[in-house]
C-alpha cells in the first residue's frame, strides 16, 4: 500500500439501498426464520467499489451514478458523500432501486434485488469530462456513449455485469474485464464480440482464480478469521485490481492485492468496513 502513487480514480455505475439481515437460517419452503442482526446502507456494485477505492488510496473518488428522487436516493447520496465519494448524479424520478441481503451463520449469502437498476448515461447532463484525466475507472453500470467517455481515461476496468451487449455497442478495448467463474450473471463467454480487453480475469472465490492471456492463476487471500459474510467482496476486489493497473503495478501485483481486500470483507457484516460503518452511523438521518 505504501508503494501506491497519488491516484485520480472515477466509478461509473449503479446504487442499491440494501437491507443487511444477518439469520440463523437462509430462507426456505414452510420455515420461520430470525434475525440475529440488521443495518441498511447504500451498496451495490458501483457504490461498493468507489467507497473501497477511496477507504484503500485516502482519496477523494468520483462516483458518476442514478438516484431516483425518492427517500432512499437522498439518504444514498448524503451517506456516500461521508465516506469520501465526490458524487456525479443523474436524478430520475423513478424509485431507487433496493435489495435484501440475507447471511447465516456459516457465511452463505442470497440477495434480492427490487426494482430496475439505475444507470448513469452519456446523454446526462454529468461532468463526463473529468474522466479524462483520471488514472482509472471501473464500470458497472451505464450505456455504449458513456463508455466512450470513460475509455478517454488511461486505465478503464468493466465488469460483465455491465452487460456484453453494451460493450458490443461501444466497441471499445478494456484494459480488464473482470468476471466470475462461480456466478452465472459474471461468467465471461468464450467469444466476446468486442475487442479483446488487455486482461479478462475470472475469479474463483477461495480457490483465487485466473486470467488470460497466459493462463495465470492467483490465489486466494488467507481470510483474517471466520467468514461472516461475502457481500461485496467481488467489488471490492475489482475496485483493488483497478487501483493497482492504474499505478502501473504488473498484473500479479494488482491481483494479489485485489485478493487481499477480498479477503478482509469476509470479516465483517454488511457491505464497509466496521470503522467506516460507525462514520455512516454518525451521519444525519434524513427520515
């Protein structure tokens, strides 16, 4: 981390106000089950990523993303804003989109998501500029004119989560695209129909996982203890591998340290760490 240069890093992407249920048993046919503990923040793939940008570097992040003008869009904007993001909004006045996430106590996770995905798109009156300048960004979410925006800066990272379809449409070439071999929403086909990204790299969860070209497979990160739960630690690896391109680091480099902070956000509940928590927790309350 101390090798880390300064850094001008940019998330595009989507926001989910989540409900974080920590329960004795996931749910199934017939049963009644209990919360053990809860917490509602704003997470999702774009705002997980930008916070752990910013939480690794100690700098401000740009996060161009879609609120809806709804409670949760508010409370999103002014509890991210806390935690370090320099936010870029395209307001809609349809709802935010919201979602449950529910743990027991082996670590296994399943998550339902209410409501479209909100993205920010090029034709939004957003300061698409800024991203020019910076070393790195990272997408999940948004649309091929955006895209053209975002290839102008020197390191840009997508997840497939983005859709293929719209990077079919840009036609751009990606520095990484970065993916799951566990999850079927993430799994990167065998014939892209874009330019083939500098990187593709598939993840494996414990087992570390891989990437290409070369065939090169990392290993998973030793975990610092119990795993209470999963959430966002696929983000918060992307959002650690674009940091580590975007320093010019090699590619084992950035990957053994995505892979260290993956591992890290298996020792908390809910999306951030438990310091950056107690600073969402001081935050006014809008309600």
């Amino acid at each position: 981390m101390n090798r880390l240069p300064s850094l001008n890093l940019a998330v595009v992407g989507h926001i989910e106000w989540m409900t974080f249920l920590q329960v004795d048993y996931l749910p199934a046919p017939g049963l009644v089950g209990h919360t053990l503990q809860s917490m509602e923040e704003p997470a999702g793939g774009g705002s997980v990523c930008a916070v752990q940008m910013a939480n690794i570097t100690g700098s401000r992040v740009q996060f161009f993303t879609s609120l809806g003008r709804d409670e949760a869009g508010q409370r999103s904007a002014e509890r991210l804003q806390g935690l370090g993001l320099e936010l870029h909004i395209a307001w809609r006045d349809g709802v935010t989109r919201r979602g449950i996430s529910m743990v027991d106590g082996n670590g296994e996770r399943a998550i339902t998501v209410i409501g479209d995905r909100l993205q920010p798109e090029g034709n939004d009156s957003l300061p698409w500029e800024h991203l020019a300048s910076c070393d790195g960004v990272f997408v999940t979410a948004t649309d091929a004119a955006a895209l053209h925006y975002c290839r102008k800066a020197k390191v840009l990272v997508a997840t497939p989560r983005l859709h293929l379809a719209r990077l079919r449409e840009a036609g751009i070439k990606l520095d990484a695209l970065i993916g799951s071999a566990l999850d079927p929403g993430e799994r990167l086909p065998n014939k892209l129909g874009f330019p083939t990204p500098k990187w593709q790299i598939a993840t494996e969860g414990s087992a570390g996982g891989r990437y290409e070209p070369g065939g090169g497979h990392y290993k998973a990160a030793l975990t610092p203890g119990p795993v209470v739960d999963s959430y966002g630690c696929g983000d918060s690896f992307a959002a650690a591998v674009t940091i580590g391109l975007a320093a010019e680091w090699t590619i084992e480099q950035a990957l053994a340290l995505g892979a260290e902070v993956g591992a890290q956000c298996t020792s908390w509940f809910g999306p951030y760490p438990p310091s950056l928590q107690a600073k969402l927790s001081q935050e006014p309350n809008t309600n």
